[in-house]
C-alpha cells in the first residue's frame, strides 16, 4: 500500500505471496535451519543473475566482507584499502580479520578514487575493498588495473548496495576477486538478515564454504582441522531471498523510475544536486540521495521533513571521523585528507526510496524538500 497520506519512511520491503509462499514451504518442510533446497536454489540462482560460477550464502553481509579477507589470506600486519565514505562495517570486516583500513578519498561517482589508491598503496597492501556506494559501481576497471600491478593483491566487491548494478554491461559482483552482498531489511532484495558471496574462483570457493561451517571436514564429521566460523543462512532466509530475487529486475526498475521521479520534482531547485550516474553504468539507486545547498543545515532540513511526515537518513560518516579508526592512515588528494567524503558527508541526506512508493509519495516528499531549501 502507497503510505502518500501518512509518514513516508526511507524503505520498507516489499513482501508478497510469492515470499510468504515460500517461507510457509520451508517452514512446512521442517529444514528450517541451514540445510535445505531453497539454500542450494538461492545460490544457484544469485550465481546466475550475477554471471559467476560460485555464490556461497552467509549470515550477513559483514561476515561475508571477514570471510572473503580472512578466506583471501589477510591477517595482522596487512593493510585494506577502503573508501572512506562507507557503512562503518566496511572497515570493521577488516580490522576483524587483524588488518589495518587505510582510508582514501572517494571522486565525482562518491565511490573510491582510484587516484588516491595508487597514492595509498604500499609494501603492506594485501587487498582493496571497492564500496558501490548508493548503488553506484565503483571504478573496477581501474581499480583492478591498479591491483593487476602487484602480485597476490586481491580486490573485494563491497556491493552491499549495489544488487543489480553494472559496469559495462557486467553486473556487480562479477568484476572482482570476490564480492560481498547484504540481504538486511532495506536492501533491494531481503533475506531480513543474511548475505552472499559471489566468485569465479573455485578453489576460492571451496575454501569460502569450508571456513563458513565451522571448517568441518568433508571426510569426517565433527572432525576440524582449523579455527572457523558460523556464517551459515538459514534454509528460512534463503526461501524469502529466492522469491525475492526472483523480482530484482522489478524491483531495480522501480528504484530507477523513483530517482527519475525525484529528478524531474528537484530540476528546478538551484544548489542541490542528486546521485550520478557515470557513462557506461547502470546505477540501482538503492537510496536515492540529495546534496543540499552550501550552507544550508542538512539536519535542520532532515527534522522539518520530519514534521512533515517524510523520513530520512543522513549520508555515512567518514570512517575518518570515528574514534576508534583514527589511527588509521587516511589519502586524498592530499596525504592524511579526505575533503570529497567529508563534504559530501555534510551536505548529503537519502530520501524515502522504497519500491513500494509512488509517483504521489515521491513528489509529497519532494515538494516538502522544497519548501526547506527555499
């Protein structure tokens, strides 16, 4: 149901009798922990959609960004680049695996400089951690031309926002190493919690799986040979992604004709500008994002838009700007400064992007940012 008369949310998901029908034949089955069909038919069907050979479901996309490092050989004493405008969990996955974030700019697509990687990278760089910010894929062709220069250095797809992006006609998570999804409440597609990894590397894979369940041997069981994990989706979680998934390109189009939406409301608003969209990509909208006037107060305009009924979120903070990753080094244009992520950080808000919106809720929302801009 379209919420135009009531408060506006920033996303809700978009539950069907497809899910419900699913979940109720999983539930139903009894395998309602992490073995069962609609395990095997999420992965099979993700790895499809992708275009690799491998999907490995997990418990949630941080643990699938720390397996896929941990998986990858990084450990204490390696350094992980990542952008600095990111979700905090994009450097937590490292600093769990015992590595270092270095924490470099983002450019004009508001996903990493590829600039200011080559800067950051040094004698202790193990891998790059690529963010499709908002939905937007980051620059993989130079990003992996960066990484192709050293030996051993691996790139990790941080597409927790990005289902159904492209890069040259290549979906997200087939550009890289490895890449890590987020299935949380709010993504295009949902598994409430839950994540996946997506890779063309067998014996990747097969380590991935192995280390995910405890690192239990395929010979004998209950016989471990290492420390591991718990990262296991449950048989539950997989028969709402499957039905979902099954929709993505649906949805996808709708998160598009929403941005257009906003686009067409704001044209003739000065001083704000909306999501980019680089040639030669095609960027989901997960979250479609305003940059509000210099000067203008972003949580001044959040909290009149609130009173108004309409929800919002404030752009990420720089992983520079958290305490406990002061320490790590930062790159920019300049060494130890990250201007872009910091501005962009202090003028951003996401609007209510859900699919379930309609053309009347998009244009409510945008008359009320409006009227605070002007």
């Amino acid at each position: 149901m379209s919420p135009t008369s009531g408060f506006i949310p920033i996303s809700a998901p978009v539950i069907g009798e497809r899910e419900i029908a699913y979940v109720s034949d999983a539930v139903r089955s009894g395998w309602v922990s992490s073995i069962g069909p609609y395990i095997e038919r999420f992965e099979a069907e993700f790895a499809r959609y992708v275009g690799v050979r491998h999907a490995i479901a997990v418990s949630n996309g941080t643990v699938a960004l720390h397996l896929a490092l941990h998986a990858l050989g990084v450990r204490s004493g390696d350094e992980v680049i990542v952008p600095d405008l990111t979700f905090a969990a994009t450097a937590h996955a490292v600093l769990h695996a015992g590595a270092s974030p270095v924490l470099v700019d983002v450019d004009q697509t508001w996903c990493m400089d590829p600039g200011a990687v080559e800067r950051a990278m040094g004698a202790r760089t193990k891998a790059i951690v690529p963010v499709h910010l908002y939905g937007h894929p980051a620059d993989m062709i130079a990003i992996g031309a960066l990484a192709s220069r050293r030996n051993r250095l691996a790139t990790v797809e941080d597409a927790a926002e990005a289902h159904g992006a492209e890069w040259h006609g290549k979906k997200v998570g087939s550009l890289a190493s490895v890449a890590a999804f987020s299935f949380y409440g709010n993504k295009i597609i949902t598994t409430g919690e839950g994540g996946m990894l997506t890779t063309d590397d067998d014996g990747l894979a097969e380590r991935m799986r192995f280390l995910k369940d405890h690192g239990m041997s395929k010979e004998r069981r209950y016989f471990h040979t290492e420390v591991a994990f718990n990262y296991r989706m449950t048989n539950l979680q997989a028969a709402l992604g499957l039905a979902q998934l099954e929709r993505i390109e649906a949805f996808v189009a709708k998160k598009r004709a929403i941005f257009r939406w906003y686009h067409d409301a704001l044209s003739d608003v000065p001083g704000i500008a909306l999501n980019p969209e680089r040639e030669g990509t095609r960027n989901v909208f997960w979250m479609t994002s305003v940059l509000l006037p210099t000067g203008l107060s972003r949580d001044a305009v959040s909290a009149r838009l609130r009173e108004q009924g309409i929800d919002t979120r404030p752009f990420f903070v720089p992983l520079s700007e958290m305490p406990h990753l002061a320490h790590c080094r930062r790159v920019g244009r300049s060494d130890d400064a990250c201007p872009q992520s910091r501005e962009l950080a202090r003028r951003g808000i996401n609007l209510p992007s859900g699919c379930a919106l309609e053309r009347d809720d998009v244009e409510r929302a945008a008359r009320a940012l409006k009227g605070c801009v002007r």
